[in-house]
C-alpha cells in the first residue's frame, strides 16, 4: 500500500560529479545548497545549475575544468509510484565563484544535457527527397544527436535541403513546416524532458487530461483537501494585448505569393474566428467575441511576401509553405495572451506538454459564503515550462502556465 504523499517531500539520492579528463569522481549531494532544473517546450535541451559552498578546493583539486558530467538522482520517497529520475548533464561553465573565509567557497556550476554538445559539434548538408517531416526529424534526431526521439507523425511530404545547418537549427524551422494530419494545424514544438526528447504538436498536448488539480485556498485548513493540492503562490503574467495580437497577426493576416517561375500571382488569407473550429484549443471558448468586430478580418495588419516555385526539386506534389505559415503565426502567437506562473509543492512528475487544472475563486460571492471559479483565470492550462527548485530544506516547481481560450464562452 502506497505511503501517504507529503507535500513539498523530496530526496536528492545522488550527485556524482564525474571528470571525463581524470576519471575522478566525487559526490556532491551534502555540499549542495541549490539546484535547479529547467524544462521548456520551447527550448531544446534540460539545463540547469548547481549551487554549492565548497570547503574541498574541488576547483583546484578534482579538477573543475569543464570537462566534467553530472549525474543527478532525486525522487519523492513518500510517494511509491514516483519512480526515481536520474539524468546525466554536461557541466559547460563556472559563474559566479567567491571564497567565503579563508576555508572556503562558493560557486555555481551550469549545466545541460550532452545532446547539446552535439548539436554544436556537427552540421547538415542534405537533401531529403519526398518526404514527411516527421520522417526527417526522426532520422536527424538518430543520427545527427544519437538518440531516439517521441515524434509525431505529420501531413504530407515534402523536398527539402537542409543548408549546413546545426541539427537543432534544421529542426526548429522544421517544425514551422509540419502540419498535423488531422487539423491541418502548424504548431509543433521539438524538446526535451525528463523521459527524452519530443517532437508534438500543442494541438496534441491539449486533448490530454490533466494530470493534476490545484485550487488556490489558505493551507493548512483542519478539513479539506490535501495541501500538496494547493499552490504556494501564483503570478498572473500576461491577460491580453490587442495591439501586439493584431500586429503579429494573431487574429487576421495576409500572404502574398509569387510563382518567380510561372510568373503567377496568389493572396492567401487567413482569420482567427473563421478557422477556430478546425483546430483544437484548450477548450472551446475564443479569447474574442464571436459577433464580428475591428478585430476580424483584418488581413493587411500582418501580411508576408513569399517567392515561390511549386515542384521545384521535382515533378511530385509537395506540400507547400502556404498551408502552414499563417495557422502557425496565429496559433502560436494564441499561447501568448494568458500566462500564470504557479508555485506549486515539489512534484517530479510534472513535465512539459501535460495539462492541469487551475481553480481560481471569484472575487465576487455567489451566495452563502460560497465563490465559483473565476471566468476568466480558473480552468485548464498547458504547462509550457517547469522549473524545479530544491534546496537543503524544500522542493519547490515553478510552472509556466499558459491557455488560448477561456474558462466559460465570452456569452455566457
């Protein structure tokens, strides 16, 4: 029988810190005094750093010189589901170092995961003939990183030449190529967490159920819900911007594009309310009114000139730029109107790309002392970064939380 969860528990098992140079290897868990690590679907690789105080002259003595590899175990030991996490991290640099007294130091070791280094050590130079995206992506993340990456399949094939390019540079401009088969949506993101690398689109992650509900509430309350439940504290980062919205063609925006060969001319337009319902959102209530407004169908507010030649690279149908440009403008520039940064207990299994549940009381009472959600900030949100935080007496995560639609419709 499981153990009851205590909020915030935690164990850092082991810190090995290992010299690739040497073969030296030492532990560092008792001399920690800070570690974080930092997960994003927008960045390619886990980082983080180590704050330790040092009482070994390890810098000099081990030696600290950067060629070095950490290897970090922590898990939830009153938790018995929460398997244990250990990651291997390359050190990369030393900042800042100070000595505390004539025995001692203090200094922060940064680090990421070695597929970063890859990345930088090696470019590409290839043509990739009719193909899916998610086809080049899989054979760039095996032979280029040497790993085997979660990827999602996508629509349609493609000609592409990739132009000397490092390995995460190609799959980051990959991923404003891809189309998801069943929406014709355009916003994949390439990553990493805990459990490896990914490539998915956020249409995907949002139809999954949330893997956690938190409701904001005083803690320690003698009946009520656990408190591993209820957030230290919340931050409402972004509400909404109109001006950036429709200067950066969230809500309407224009293509122009010029066949340089055929000497052919096409305008191709896109609108936020009128292609809402073909692609999948947190839930289905616009962050706009429905009714039509200044805010639709404006096309000229954003508009792109693109040269282009179908069939360039050969005689196959190809997809082409035009079907995924403007959605991915729009949808991506959607995961930028509400932002909550949420401290909640420490909890590892909270990774990138899963869903929570955010409760939010309403400041107004709805009768008998009671509050309903808050409209407009209470419900699902996709976590689009984690930071973990654990010093010699907490485990704290930090999640960046973002939604593109609301709670309840604007109507109702």
């Amino acid at each position: 029988m499981a153990s009851r969860v205590i909020p915030g528990d935690f164990a850092v098992t082991d810190i090995q810190l290992v010299s690739t140079a040497s073969g030296n290897q030492i532990g560092l868990k008792y001399i920690l005094s800070e570690l974080n690590l930092f997960e994003s679907i927008f960045k390619n690789s886990i980082s983080g750093n180590l704050n330790v105080t040092d009482t070994e002259n390890l810098i000099s003595e081990f030696p600290i010189v950067g060629h070095e590899d950490i290897i970090i175990s922590f898990g939830n030991p009153s938790d018995d589901s929460a398997e244990d996490i250990q990651v291997k991290f390359k050190v990369y640099k030393i900042d800042p170092y100070g000595r505390r007294g004539e025995r001692s130091s203090e200094y922060t070791l940064h680090f990421i995961t070695p597929e970063y280094f890859s990345h930088l050590k090696s470019k590409i130079s290839k043509a990739f003939n009719y193909s899916k995206i998610s086809d080049i992506i899989s054979s760039i993340t095996k032979n280029n990183l040497g790993v085997d990456a979660d990827v999602e399949v996508t629509e349609g094939n493609h000609d592409i030449i990739i132009p000397n390019w490092r390995p995460f540079d190609a799959l980051n401009w990959l991923c404003t190529r891809a189309q998801n088969p069943q929406t014709n949506g355009s916003n994949y993101v390439f990553y990493e967490d805990i459990d490896g690398y990914k490539f998915k689109s956020i249409e995907s992650m949002v139809g999954e159920s949330p893997i956690q509900e938190y409701k904001w509430r005083p803690k320690n309350l003698p009946e009520g819900d656990d408190d591993f439940l209820v957030p230290n504290d919340y931050t409402i980062q972004n509400h909404f911007d109109i001006i950036r919205n429709i200067g950066t063609g969230m809500y309407s925006s224009k293509i122009l594009l010029h066949d340089i060969i055929k000497r052919e001319y096409e305008e191709i337009t896109f609108d936020y309310l009128d292609t809402w319902n073909d692609h999948k959102h947190i839930t289905n209530n616009a962050t706009i009114s429905k009714k039509p407004d200044e805010l639709n169908e404006i096309f000229d507010s954003y508009v792109k000139f693109i040269p282009t030649h179908d069939q360039q690279f050969s005689n196959k149908k190809t997809n082409e730029i035009k079907n995924t440009i403007l959605p991915r403008i729009s949808q991506m520039e959607q995961l930028n109107n509400f932002r909550i940064n949420l401290t909640v207990p420490g909890n590892t299994k909270l990774k990138v790309g899963s869903i929570v549940n955010f409760e939010l009381p309403s400041l107004m009472d709805s009768g008998g002392g009671n509050t309903d959600p808050d409209k407009l900030y209470s419900g699902k949100y996709l976590i689009t970064s984690v930071r973990h935080f654990i010093d010699g007496q907490t485990h704290e995560s930090i999640l960046e939380l973002v939604k593109d639609s609301f709670y309840k419709d604007l109507a109702g």
